[in-house]
C-alpha cells in the first residue's frame, strides 16, 4: 500500500510539473498545456521511470537452486540445534539482505509478514524462538508475498532435510546397538567362558583383560551415552586397576581431587582416558619391577593433570629404549591424550618412572545439558 502510494503521487507530481513548466515556457493554454503534458508524462516519463525503478530497486536474492544446494551441504552433516540455527540465520541474512536481523522470543510456525512491509518473522528450529528481519535489500524495499513465499519454502525444505538427517542417525544408533548387543552376547560370552575354563595363569589373566576391554567398550559406546560423569568412572578404573595389579603382587596408591568428580567428559574421551592408565599400567608391569604404582588426579585452574609414577626401573637399556618415543606403549599413551586435546610427558626421576598427563580443561569437560 505504502509503495502504491509513493508511485501515484510520483505520477501526480510528475504531471503537475510538467504542466507548469509548458506553461510558464510556452505560454500556453492551460487546456493545451494539460493535453501535452499528459502525452509526455505517458509516453516518456512513464516507460523512463519503470526502467529506473527495475534497475534500483530490483530483487537481489539468488537463484533457489543456490540456497536449496546450501541446505544440502549443511543438512547432510551431523549437526547441534546451534550448528543449525546460526546456520539458518546465516541462509536468511544471505537472502533477504534486512536491514536488522535478531532472534526474538516468539513461536510461529510459518512465515508472516507485517501488514505495512517492514517486518517479516520467520520460524526456526530451535523451540520459542523465531527469526525477525526487517526491510530487505538493506532497506532499499518492503518485504512482500514473493519473499514470504521464498523463505516459507526454504524452511520447508530445511525441516525435512533435518528429519531426514534425524532418521538417518536414529538408524545408525539403532545398528551401532544392535552391534554392541551382539558383541556382549558371542565374544563377551566366549570370553567369559574362557575365563572360568583357564583355571589360572597367563591365559585366565589375559582372557579376564580382554573381557574388562570389551566391557569397557560395550559400556562407553551403548550404556555411556555422549557424555559419562568422572565420578562414574573413578570407581570403575580403579576396581579394575586394583585387581590387575594385586594379582601381579603390586601396590595401588589412588589419589584423586574431589574437584575431578564434577567433571564431565565425552564418551571417547572417557574411553580413551581409560586405555592410557591401562597402558601406563602395563608398561609398569612389562618393563620394569615395581612395588607401587601412583596415579593421581588433579584440577589445577582451567587444566586437568594426571600423574602416573611406578618405582621400577628398566632392566637394561634396550628397555629403557622401548620405553622411549619409539615404544608402542608410550607412542599410544602419547596418541590418545594429543586426541584428547592434550599433551604427555614421559621422565625418569631417580628410581621411579613418571608419565604426566595435561588436557585443557574446556577440551575434555562437557556440560551435561549440552551433552
């Protein structure tokens, strides 16, 4: 209505104009003049004004196989609801060029278009809140049905492919279960009978650790869920850590801050944690002769440290070697925490041998309600 408005006035004036100046130049008639004016304003003006008006004020968003490519290269990842809406915002800023754009507290499930032009509100993936662009080409226009249209079948589009990507994990978690069942069901319980069937020994010994392993990997991949608390785990690791090395004849000293057990780590890292104390175990028992293995934890100001220190030494330098970078022990320890986000040291301190472990706190820790 506001631009109707602007162009019949536009028109008026032109008209208007024209006529005084045929009048005060040519000193015609007014009749004359009117006549005359009305056959310039038609003929001339009219076609040279539609052309201006195309050219300035002409629709600038893309083609729609521009933005229906986009939401096929975004949609086809994994994703958060953060990932998705700034991406969303990102797609409606690209094609409306607004002059504003903000998310509002509000629910709508389609697009709307405020009465004057000036507004349009858009839905959004992320529950109460709707996206609130106000007059496009950077202000240049009103908003009007055909932008309406456009961006009501960008979210269509964008909502479907979310659902599509939703079945498509759904799916894959319901395989990677199904997997994990299976796993625990033939191998854990092949192993389990091997277990009671060794009797003693190495073999009972290395069946009991490989069904700990598969257990771990069934619990941190089916039962865990994204993100696992460190007070679950602490309980877990040393139970398992106490009883390899009791039967090895060697002392665990367990330390750990109460600060450690509020933390909250992903899955992976959970699992991967796990495999480094295993293995700095393992290279304690293998290589060297310990009486007492010390692990600690500690939260010291935004890092996570943990300090494994057994009191064995290598038997001959050719241990001492394997212990060093080139040694699958110490390069997977070291593997796994670079993964983690963070870092290893290795040091022989007198007669002890030390591994110290240093992750940034905000690379491991996860907060349960992003989880």
């Amino acid at each position: 209505m506001c631009v109707q408005f602007i162009r019949g006035a536009t028109h008026g004036l032109a008209i208007m104009g024209l006529d005084l100046v045929i009048i005060t130049l040519l000193r015609w008639t007014p009749g004359m003049s009117l006549v005359v004016s009305l056959l310039v304003v038609s003929w001339l003006y009219f076609p040279l004004r539609q052309w201006l008006w195309e050219r300035l004020l002409r629709r600038r968003s893309a083609p729609m196989e521009h933005y229906v490519s986009k939401l096929v290269a975004h949609f086809v990842h994994p994703g958060s609801i953060a990932d998705d809406m700034n991406f969303w915002v990102g797609l409606m800023q690209e094609a409306f060029l607004p002059a504003s754009l903000e998310v509002v507290d509000s629910a709508v499930q389609r697009v709307s278009l405020a009465s004057d032009g000036t507004r349009m509100r858009v839905p959004t993936f992320e529950s109460g809140k709707t996206l609130e662009m106000r007059l496009p080409d950077r202000g240049a226009r009103l908003f009007d049905d055909e932008d309406v249209r456009l961006a009501q079948a960008l979210f269509d589009l964008a909502t479907r492919a979310r659902a599509q990507r939703e079945a498509y994990q759904m799916g894959m978690e319901d395989e990677r279960r199904r997997i994990m069942r299976d796993l625990h069901d033939d191998v854990g319980g092949r192993l389990l009978s091997l277990v009671h069937a060794a009797g003693g020994g190495t073999t009972r010994r290395l069946a009991q650790e490989a069904l700990d392993s598969l257990r771990d990997v069934i619990y941190f991949t089916m039962e865990g869920g994204t993100a696992i608390s460190m007070a679950d785990l602490l309980g877990r690791w040393r139970a398992q850590l106490r009883q390899r090395l009791d039967q090895a004849g060697v002392q665990l000293e367990w330390s750990w801050d109460e600060a450690c057990e509020g933390l909250v780590l992903k899955a992976r890292d959970a699992l991967s944690l796990g495999r480094i104390l295993y293995e700095g175990t393992s290279n304690a028992l293998r290589h060297a002769s310990p009486c007492k293995v010390a692990i600690e934890g500690r939260c010291q100001e935004n890092t996570f440290c943990v300090t494994m220190v057994n009191d064995g030494v290598p038997a001959t330098l050719e241990e001492m070697d394997h212990l060093g970078p080139g040694g699958h022990g110490i390069h997977n320890i070291r593997q796994r925490a670079e993964e983690m986000g963070g870092t290893a040291e290795f040091t022989q301190e007198g007669g002890r041998f030390v591994v110290r472990l240093s992750f940034p706190m905000d690379a491991i820790h996860v907060c349960e309600s992003g989880s």
